[in-house]
C-alpha cells in the first residue's frame, strides 16, 4: 500500500512538473502541447517493463493494433498513440517471450515507430535504446527490411549527435547490402530511403555537393519505381515526391533557405502521402522562410501545419525553437502570440 501511495505521489508530482493535466478532463492549450511529454512517458514506461500486467490479445489483433499505430502516426494523432504504441509494446514483448512465440517482425515494428517517434521529439536518449533493440528484433525476425529500416533509424541518431562520418557509414552501407538488391520494389525504395538519409547527413556535414550528389541518387531509384508512395510505413513513405520534400530540409540543413524554398516549390503538398509528411513541408517551409528573415511567411507557413497537424505542431522542439526565435527578433502579432500559447511557448 505504502508503495503504491508512492508512485502515485510521484506520478502527480511528475504531471505537475510538465504542466500536463492529471485528470483527462478536456484539453487546454497547454494539455495539447503536453501530448508529446506524455507519449514519450508512456513509451518510456513500456520500454522499461512498467504496468506490463495486461492480457496479451491473438496475433490478427495484435497486427491490426499495429496497423492502427501506424495510421495514428501518419494522421500525427498523438493522443491515441500514446495509449496505442505503448499498448502494443507491452504485447509485443509479452509474446516474443511466450513459449509458442513466433516471430513475425511485430516487435520489430513496434520500437520502429516508437524510435521515429522519440527522434521526431527530440529524445535522443530514449531513442537509442529504442533503435538498439529495433535492430535486435529485426535481426531475430530475419527480414530485410526491418533490418535496414533499423541501421535508417540508427544513421539519423547518428547524424543528430553530430557523428556525420559514423551515420554515413551505416546508412551506405546499409544501401549497399545484398539483402536489398532484387526486384521487388520495396527492397529498391528501402535503398532510396537509406541513401536520402545519407545525403541528408552530408547537408548536415556542410557538404552541400555531396548532399545534392546522393540525392540525385535517391531521385533516380524513386523515378523508376514511379510516382506512387512505396514503404509508406518506413520513413514515411518513398517516392519522388518525398525525395523532393527530403530535398527541402537538406538544404536548409545546408545553410541554403533559397535553395530549399525553391526545392519547396516543386512540391504539392497534398500530393505527399500522409498528414505526417504535410505537416514536415510546411515545418520546413517555416524554416526556410524564417532563416531568410520573412518572419509574416513564416508564421503563415506554421499556422498551416497546426491547420493539418495541430498535435504534432504543439508538441514538436523543433516548432517550439521557431516560435520562441520569432518571439525575441521582432514584433509580435495576434497571430503569433497564440501559436506561442498553443505549442507551449511562454511570452
């Protein structure tokens, strides 16, 4: 009894610190930008073994929670999959050490998407974790493309701590591997996702050449498999459209905001293949457009991802840096002192 007065002592207090509601009760504007701390919390809790004591549902269940993670992340539902992903890992990890266990990728799958959850919000550390055993999992379930998406995941980590030499060698490699030559056209788009993530990673290096070079690379794999989205679960889909829009943060990665905005033309955002990747155009449009100086563009440019993705613009570092610049660099607006307020951004 003691304990658990404990951990619920806790669980309160950790509410509070994050400003996050303890009751389900409506969302206010700082609950909405609390969604993504309480994912990450839950994922966290899943990883570490915690409220693990749930019935294990049959396998064709299993696989349509999954599936329905999936669509949660493409739609950047953030409530349901923060009770959904932690859900399916604790079943997932349940079954792989069940007795009968067959391993059919499903735990594979689950820390994929939670690794491109945590990376989307910044938790590098969780992330790891998640990304080492992604690649685990894939490597007990012996297939291909779980094992590639997995070395993906772990060259962006890379690339986020600054270890430019490091992710390009996992990602090219990857690329490289025998397993992904043949003719399906997965194998061919898991190479392209593989070598997009390397170019970008060159932009991050500041070799805009090399960056354009890789790309161009990507573009020609994504040509000839043609202009639907292959992979849409891995990396968020493969195509020309979305090596167009990889093309708009590379360059802003590599210092260029014109040359991204002009990338940024060639795209039609409701051609991209999901609500996800809608709102990454208009993140890295407003990026672009702010690293130029065009602060009126760049708030219009935000306003139309909360308009597609409101959970995700609220919840995501990398919005909360763009509004918290524009707050100290000049005039404030109506306009922008609300965004500040829904994606939890004191002014």
């Amino acid at each position: 009894m003691r304990r658990r007065k404990l951990l619920a002592n806790l669980a309160v207090t950790a509410a509070a610190a994050v400003g996050a509601p303890i009751l389900p009760t409506g969302k206010t504007p700082a609950a909405e930008a609390a969604v993504g701390e309480v994912l990450v919390a839950r994922v966290r809790d899943a990883m570490l073994g915690l409220h693990a004591d749930t019935a294990v549902p049959p396998p064709t269940v299993l696989r349509t929670d999954l599936a329905r993670a999936f669509t949660d992340f493409h739609a950047c539902q953030y409530s349901s999959l923060a009770i959904r992903l932690p859900r399916l890992m604790y079943a997932a990890h349940a079954r792989a050490a069940g007795d009968d266990a067959v391993d059919d990728g499903l735990l594979a799958h689950s820390y994929l998407l939670a690794t491109r959850m945590l990376i989307k919000l910044d938790e590098q550390q969780l992330g790891w974790m998640a990304a080492d055993r992604a690649r685990q999992a894939a490597e007990a379930a012996g297939e291909p493309l779980l094992v590639a998406e997995a070395a993906r995941q772990l060259a962006v980590l890379a690339r986020k701590a600054d270890w430019h030499e490091q992710a390009l060698s996992i990602a090219l490699a990857a690329a490289d591997h025998p397993s992904l030559h043949g003719g399906d056209p997965a194998l061919a788009a898991q190479r392209g996702l593989l070598i997009q993530s390397a170019a970008y990673t060159a932009a991050r290096a500041g070799d805009a050449v090399g960056m354009r070079e890789l790309t161009g690379e990507a573009a020609a794999i994504a040509k000839e498999l043609g202009p639907a989205a292959v992979l849409r679960d891995h990396g968020g889909g493969f195509s020309p459209t979305t090596v167009q829009l990889h093309l708009v943060s590379a360059e802003n990665s590599a210092g260029d905001p014109t040359a991204a905005l002009a990338a940024a033309k060639a795209v039609a955002p409701g051609s991209l293949p999901s609500t996800e990747r809608r709102a990454r155009y208009y993140t890295d449009v407003a990026t672009a457009f702010a690293r130029s100086g065009r602060r009126d563009e760049c708030i219009r440019a935000l306003l139309a991802a909360e308009h597609h993705a409101p959970e995700e613009t609220h919840a995501r570092p990398a919005v909360k840096s763009l509004v918290s610049g524009l707050l100290v660099s000049g005039r404030t607006t109506t306009e922008l002192r609300g965004l500040a307020a829904r994606v939890g951004v004191l002014t």
